[in-house]
C-alpha cells in the first residue's frame, strides 16, 4: 500500500441517469460491483450513492490507488473516475487554500492553463458558482503566476463541488462505460480458444448481460493445454463481466461420429449445428435468454450469411452477434485493449479446426443439411445426452 493524495474517487455514469424510476436498481447494482471489484484492492473502502453521485471513500490515506483505478476501469456502468480530495466547510478561506494546495500536489510544473468549474448544489452557500469561479481563479492567479486562464479549452479543468461535503478534483480517468452487469439477464456464450468469442462476451457484457459459457473440448484431438487456454480467456472476460461458469462438453464422439456418417464438405456446419444445440440446452437450464457467439460474416466458411441460416435453423433462442460486422483488426484491436489478445493466439488445437473439410460447404442448403443429418439417427441422440450427462462445470473469476 501507499500514501494517496486522494480521500477517494467520484464515479461517474452516463445512462444509468435517464433510467427514471428504475434508476436506482442501475445504481445500487453499480455500487455492489464496485464493492466487488475493490474487495481484491489493499486497502478499505466504502461505497456510496449520494444525490446522483457514487461515491468511493477510502477509509484511510493508506492504500493502493493504482490497483484500484485498475479495478474500477473493469466495472461496467462507470464512464468517469474522478480522483478527489473531499474537505469539511469551513468557510471560503479555508476552501480557497484547500483548492491552491491541491493544485500545488498534483501539478509540480504551473505551466498550463485553467478554469474553474464550481457547483453549488447546497444553496446556503454564501457565494453562488459564478462568485466561486471568479474568486478561486483569481486566488489561483495570485498563487501561482505561472498560470494562465482559458474558458473555452484549458489544460486543467479545476471541478469544487459544494455538497454537504466540498468534492474537488482536476483528473477523470476514462472507465469502460455500458451497464452494471446483471441488469439485462443472462446469456450463454459459445467459447473457443479464438480470438472473437472472447471479445463477443466482453462487448454482450458490456450492455449489462450476466455470462456463462460452453466450451467444446475434443480429448485427444485437443489437449488440456487447449482447454486450460479457454479456462484463461474465461477468467480474462471475468475482470470485466464477474465469475462465469465454464459448461466444458466432451464434444469428440460426436465429432468422430459425424466424421464417419456425414459428407465431409458440411462437417463444419453439421458440428455447429450440434454445437448450439447442445449450447442451448445449457441456457435454457440455467435461465439464459440467448446465446452469443463470435461470427463475422464471411470470415470463414462456416460464417457465410448461408451457413449463419443454417446453424441459427436449429435454435430456438436469439443468437447474439456482436462482432458479426467487424473486420478482424477491429476484433483483434478490442481483444488487445482487454488483454484477451495474447492468450487467444496460443498455437493450441480447436477442436472445430481438427475436423475441418479441405474444402468446406460456403453455401448450405438447409434441406441438403437436414438429409445429411438423418444418417445420425440411430446414435446422435444418445451421443448427445451423454455429452450433457458428463459435461464438467467450472466457474472462473470468483
């Protein structure tokens, strides 16, 4: 731990404030993921709604201030952390030396400009916020003669919040933004050892839905080194979206015997097929209302806009999409901002690249696929209770 400046930080959110009368299950499910995510942080702290404003108070000078804006800028629903020092009103002389020593901390070099941006929301105050600008930026001038004053875009925007308590701060640290996870439902997500079903989850989550994942594991053909890479794409997701069960499907009897009954050009599609079936039975189990996955169109065969048909034909929930029109830099530059991007190009094996066709159906037709599907008949059904029967669950990011 180290000595902070700051008595904490101001929490700022963007679309949690036009919820109306339901603004406040946004807010007290921010304040219980804000919790959470500073419970890992050496230090103590309280969190707080407070007239519009979340409030994190460190309970003393003593704790680790670069852990926790880390931790803050994984929680869903923050745009803004703000840094703040927060002092009792005792009068404007006190709040004026209060302000100038701030500046006097965080700013070592007074080559910049300013502007002072005061609220008074506590109308007692015997100067108005106006008054409070004029007045403090004078005495800043006086202080520090280095400064410079520019209203339309300064280097430093000086914020005084006239509360109960005065809030001052000068820095915003960017947060995530989106909605406080669990606020929009459950979903599951199909997950790989790629690079897009990890980044689909993060941006799904990011609109406040609770993940839970199925992965398809396909011993010996994939190894557990595979598996434990997509164990550690699940825990990367949990610092932004919370602890995610892992449904890990034994997939390789159904895969092998697919292989055997089925043309080889629809491999691909039929696994997949069988893949959100199997999928879906999770969610619906668990209370998920959709399931999401990491498809782009055109990206490989099985993501033509005609192989989506025909993989969505057997799914009775939504399916979720959120990459479907990005190119791969745009994934892969997302995936590298949620630190994803490293883990997913490990050279472990998939198990949908093990059996991949040399030349892989673009354009299925959905009855084509149907006839082809009859030839699994006598085992298919049994194949796939037993791979639900067996299926291993592990949660990640407790």
């Amino acid at each position: 731990m180290n000595q902070s400046l700051f008595d904490g930080f101001l929490i700022k959110y963007a679309e949690i404030g036009v919820k109306g009368k339901n603004r406040y299950l946004f807010e007290d499910a921010l304040v219980n993921q804000i919790g959470h995510a500073l419970d890992s942080v050496d230090g103590e702290f309280t969190v707080k709604k407070e007239s519009g404003r979340i409030y994190v108070e460190a309970e003393k000078k003593e704790y680790d201030y670069d852990l926790a804006v880390d931790a803050l800028k994984k929680v869903f629903g923050i745009v803004g952390i703000c840094p703040f020092i927060q002092i009792e009103d005792k009068g404007y002389e006190d709040l004026s030396k209060q302000v100038q020593s701030y500046i006097d901390h965080m700013y070592p070099d007074k080559n910049f400009t300013f502007k002072v941006n005061a609220r008074r929301s506590r109308k007692n105050y015997p100067l108005d916020s106006q008054e409070l600008n004029r007045e403090l930026g004078s005495d800043l001038l006086d202080a520090f003669p280095q400064l410079k004053v520019d209203v339309h875009n300064p280097d430093v925007m000086i914020h005084v919040e006239i509360r109960p308590m005065i809030n001052i701060y000068s820095l915003v640290i960017e947060g995530p933004g989106g909605m406080p996870i669990g606020t929009a439902g459950k979903a599951m997500l199909l997950l790989s050892g790629g690079i897009d079903s990890p980044v689909a989850g993060y941006m799904v989550a990011k609109r406040g839905v609770k993940l839970e994942a199925t992965y398809f594991h396909a011993p010996p053909y994939t190894s557990e080194r595979a598996k434990q890479k997509v164990l550690d794409l699940a825990k990367l997701v949990s610092c932004y979206a919370g602890p995610i069960q892992v449904n890990v499907v034994n997939f390789t009897d159904i895969q092998l015997y697919i292989y055997e009954q089925c043309p080889h050009d629809e491999l691909t599609i039929i696994m997949r097929r069988y893949m959100m079936k199997i999928a879906e039975h999770f969610a619906r189990e668990d209370k998920c209302l959709g399931l999401i996955t990491g498809e782009s169109i055109g990206q490989v065969a099985s993501q033509t806009m005609h192989s989506l048909a025909a993989t969505n034909a057997v799914c009775t929930m939504p399916v979720y999409r959120p990459v479907i029109a990005m190119d791969k830099q745009e994934i892969v530059d997302i995936a590298v901002k949620i630190d994803t991007y490293d883990t997913s190009i490990l050279p472990y094996e998939d198990c949908c690249t093990i059996f991949v066709a040399k030349h892989p159906v673009t354009k299925p037709n959905l009855n084509v696929i149907a006839r082809s599907e009859r030839k699994l008949e006598e085992k298919i059904n049994q194949l796939v209770q037993t791979a639900i029967e067996t299926t291993e669950k592990i949660v990640v990011g407790q």
